[in-house]
C-alpha cells in the first residue's frame, strides 16, 4: 500500500519555523512515518495539490492501494484530489468550526470533512467533537502519533533512573536564560535613562535587562560557559555551544510562549512561588520558537517581578538535536504542562516515553494517558474561548482555566517524593513508561491504523489482495466513544 503524506514544514525549514501557526504537524508526521513505514511504502510530498495525483493514478496502473495523509487541520487540507484523503487533526477545543467567514467555505470544518468522508484525530476527546458536528457515525478515528522509544531507554528494556545528586550538563547551541546568571532586582524594572535625554527618546523595553549587563552578579564555571546569552539570528544555523549545568530535582516544560493556550506565565509563577525558599529545584523551559525577539522581554520582566527566589529557571530557546534533546529528557525529574488545551502535547508523551513522570491536567487530548498512576493530576474548570484560526475573535468554543493552587500543591508534593521517596518516584516512572506503551506504541498504532484503513466506512482505500497490510485483531482498537 502506498500512503502519501504531506505537512506544510519539512527537515528543511522546520527550524526557522518553530512557533509558527501548525509547524507541530511537522513532527507528527514524522511520528506516523514510524507505523506506515511498516504497513507499505511512504512518500512525502511538498506540493499535494501537483503531485498527489499523478502518484495515486500510477498506483492504480499498478494495482496498488493508495491514500493521502494530510498533516494539517481541515481548512488547509486539499478537498479536489482524485486519490482518497484523510485529514490527520490536532484539536483541542470542545468543538469544531462550524461557521463560514471571509466567504471561505472551507472554515466549516464540516464542509471539509463531508467531502472528504473521513478523519483521524489525535485524541479521543477531539473524534468526539468532530461526531458532535457530523453525526455518531461519521467514520472518525483517535490514533495518537506513535512515540518512539529513546535509545538509551530502550536498549536496557527499562527506565533510564533519574539521579537528584549527579547532576546533568546541557550542551545547547542557542540563546539560554538562566536565573542564576542574572540581576533580577526588582529596579531594574524602571526602563534606565541617560541625564538630559530628550522627552521624545524612545525608553528602551528590557534590553538594560541582558545578561551581559555589568549589574548582574559574577557567576561561576559550575553555573553556566560561556556566560553571555547568544542573541538569535536572522540565519538560524545552530551558534556556539553553551554548557548548562544543573542538577537538584528537575523540572521540564516544552512550549511556544506566543501560544495562549499553553499557559506559560502560570507555570513559571507557580514554580517560582513554590520554590521560592527552595535552592535544588530548576524549571527547565524549553522554548519552541525561532524568534528570541518575540519572548526575550516578557520573560526578563516576569522573573524580575517574582524574585527574590531561591530555585532556578532556565529557558533554552530554538530548536534540539535528537542527542540534546534526549539528554533534556534525561536530566529532568518531572515533566510540568499547565496548559488550558491540548491537541496532542508529544513532548508530554515523549518524557512519559522514557520513564519521566508529570505534572499535568487531565483534560482534551492529555485525559488520553494522564490520571493519579503516572501524573500529579492538575484541576482545571471549562472556560469561554475562540477558534484559534479565527480572526474574529468570537467566543464560539471552550478550553480549560488552570486552578494554579493545585499547581503549587503537586510541584511541592512531587520535590518530596523525587527527594525523600525515591521507590514511589520510580514506580511513577515506570508506570509512565508502560502507559505509554500501551497507548502510543509503534507497534499499537500500527494496528489502529490497519484497522481504520481496513473498515468499510473508507472503503475507496480497503486494502486489496495485492496490498501488503494484515488485518489487525479484532481487540487492537476499542471504540473512540469508549
């Protein structure tokens, strides 16, 4: 069988691209090539619209099954293809779009998804909001993206321990902010003038805030080399190599800042607050966006209005090499999510993949392998919100309001136990890790996925005797609803 996939960002651009409006379907895609690579050949496509159908019509000379993957939501999914089409959708919000606006049909998810008669989404709760919109038996599937084993954790057959006391070197080659290399006195929240300036001088926004500033405090070899903060650049070619080095009990957090949903500012708040008497404990934030500019100052001003605090915030922007990203997951104790939404969170999953407990709500796509077993589960209530997509603003959907005190209550019960109660902290772990097996393996989204492309309701990409897909058992795959 040949699957087509297709994702707006490819290994060629994604770097200059973290951040960007859905560049999250780039690493989705590359997660699903792990199952389809296994069920028949996989072609990836830059242009869907010029070369879909030129490869679906020789398979069809050819006798062969062909589908189209589309990694990206339904409005910039193709809908005039000859080949079938499948929409892979990140959703996180209790409904789908079912408005026209700018005189584009294709806002109408439903519009969308009627032509193309089928879907997959990465969540069950986001399946159960497109069957809101068209019908229980509108043939949708919840098949998250596979979430390969790391290496190093693989190879033993078990989780890779976390150590509080060795401490851990980060090796990034790009901007880093570090608490501990920095003045955060309260002052420096006053912009600094020059005497006589004129009053139409323009106050500068935080840039007296750098830690290259001569106010900041000396700082040690075991702290951070080198000491200066790499200002991003136009060209985003990794820079010179920065050495972090941490250790204590670890905390992790991957996420776009310009994203809302991912409710950033409460996080870092309520570390710092819960930390804050606290020395051993470090808030790892590790930006996924290309553009420092667009987070730099918000940033600075954040922490110089919680300090004084004794813990520690680090915040590594651009993008990982596999290696450094494995070693991020390695030195970490727990990963933290505080986020309002989630159409997928794969970093999420990959911590929980290598045996990396969380601290998490378990809500949209996150209530798929989050509860008391693996997670400090987070409370979290609905609250009003808009289409993200949607220029005019309108409230027409719902996410979720973080209750910060439960924040503070498990970033504080999980110190004790990664400090005091190392057998209940790496029973979690395992218990991550399995969960993650089940539900996100390879090999059980394989099966999901011969499954669905098997069924009657896609029948235009059945498999055919020639195909060379086996049928999945029959208990591989419970229903979306269950």
């Amino acid at each position: 069988m040949k699957f087509i996939v297709h994702s707006q960002f490819d290994e060629n651009s994604i770097r200059a691209s973290l951040g960007r409006p859905d560049y999250g379907y780039y690493f989705v895609r590359k997660a699903y090539q792990l199952a389809l690579m296994e069920l028949g050949s996989v072609e990836t496509v830059q242009n869907p619209e010029s070369e879909v159908d030129a490869i679906f019509e020789s398979c069809v000379e050819n006798g062969e099954a062909c589908v189209f993957l589309s990694f990206a939501p339904p409005h910039k999914t193709p809908i005039n293809l000859k080949c079938p089409t499948i929409p892979v959708i990140a959703w996180g919000l209790s409904n789908i779009p079912d408005e026209v606006w700018d005189d584009e049909p294709r806002n109408d998810w439903r519009f969308v998804l009627r032509k193309l008669g089928s879907a997959i989404t990465l969540s069950k709760y986001a399946a159960h909001a497109v069957m809101a919109a068209l019908g229980p038996d509108f043939p949708v599937r919840a098949i998250a993206a596979p979430v390969a084993e790391w290496p190093t954790a693989g190879a033993a057959g078990a989780v890779r321990p976390h150590s509080k006391s060795a401490g851990a070197e980060l090796k990034c080659r790009n901007a880093v902010i570090d608490s501990a290399a920095i003045d955060l006195s309260a002052d420096l929240l006053v912009s600094v003038s020059r005497p006589g300036a004129g009053d139409d001088e323009r106050a500068p926004e935080f840039g007296h805030l750098e830690t290259n500033s001569p106010r900041r405090p000396a700082q040690t070899e075991e702290d951070i080399s080198p000491a200066t903060v790499e200002t991003a650049a136009a060209d985003p070619a990794p820079g010179p190599e920065t050495i972090v080095k941490i250790g204590g009990v670890v905390y992790t957090a991957v996420l776009d800042p310009e994203d809302l949903h991912k409710n950033w500012i409460d996080l870092v708040a309520g570390f710092c607050w819960a930390f804050r008497e606290t020395a051993d404990a470090t808030l790892i934030v590790k930006i996924v966006q290309h553009d420092i500019a667009a987070y730099q100052s918000k940033v600075f001003e954040l922490l110089c209005r919680l300090s004084p605090f004794k813990c520690r915030v680090i915040v590594v922007q651009g993008y990982l090499e596999d290696a450094e990203y494995e070693a991020l997951i390695a030195a970490t104790t727990f990963y933290v999510n505080a986020s309002k939404c989630e159409g997928t969170c794969r970093p999420l999953m990959e911590f929980m993949a290598y045996g990396r407990p969380a601290i998490a709500p378990a809500h949209t796509a996150a209530a798929d392998y989050i509860n008391d077993n693996v997670a400090f589960v987070l409370r979290a209530s609905p609250e009003i919100s808009a289409w993200p997509h949607d220029p005019r603003e309108l409230f027409r959907t719902t996410r979720y309001r973080l209750d910060w005190g439960s924040l503070l209550v498990a970033l504080q019960e999980s110190y004790q136990i990664a400090k005091h109660a190392p057998e209940k902290y790496a029973a979690m772990a395992a218990r991550a890790r399995t969960k993650m097996q089940e539900c996100s393996s390879v090999s059980a989204i394989r099966q999901q996925l011969t499954q669905f492309l098997m069924s009657p309701e896609i029948s235009p990409v059945a498999a055919t005797p020639e195909t060379p897909i086996e049928s999945a058992p029959a208990t591989a795959l419970t229903d979306v609803a269950d």
